[in-house]
C-alpha cells in the first residue's frame, strides 16, 4: 500500500512504526487502511505522516501504526 502512495521513494525515504494488537489467523482477509494526518515542508520536501492500520474481514484491527515519507519536491525529480 505504501509502496502505492509513495513510489519508489518509500524504499529510500519511507519510515514506518507499528504494533500487533491481535493475531491474524490463517483464513483472515486483511484489508490496509491509512489517513493522512500532516504535511510538513522540510527544505525541499514534504513529509507526509500518516496513520496505518490492517483490519481483518470483522473489522478488528489487527497491525496499527505510523508511517511517514518524504517526497523530494527538486525539479527535474
């Protein structure tokens, strides 16, 4: 999923902290969600912070976390 917002500047530039609150177990279907929670200008980039969760097919949320990436605004990137 962050790979897909992100590009290939999640592998460079990507940070991301979660726990495990439940067990996923083996016939889940598990679901990746994220808000965006701040856009903060760090010379020439922009960081994107963002909430993450996976939830199962109940709803329970079974990874949460933060994640952040910073996207190089430089022309010609």
């Amino acid at each position: 999923m962050l790979i897909g917002l992100f590009g290939g500047a999640w592998l460079h530039r990507g940070e991301l902290e979660i726990k495990f609150p439940r067990s996923v177990l083996v016939d889940d279907t598990v679901r990746c969600r994220a808000v965006l929670r701040a856009i903060e200008r760090q010379g020439s980039c922009d960081e994107y912070r963002l909430d993450v969760w996976c939830e199962n097919q109940a709803g329970d949320k079974v990874i949460i976390g933060t994640a952040a990436c910073a996207l190089d605004l430089s022309p010609g990137r």
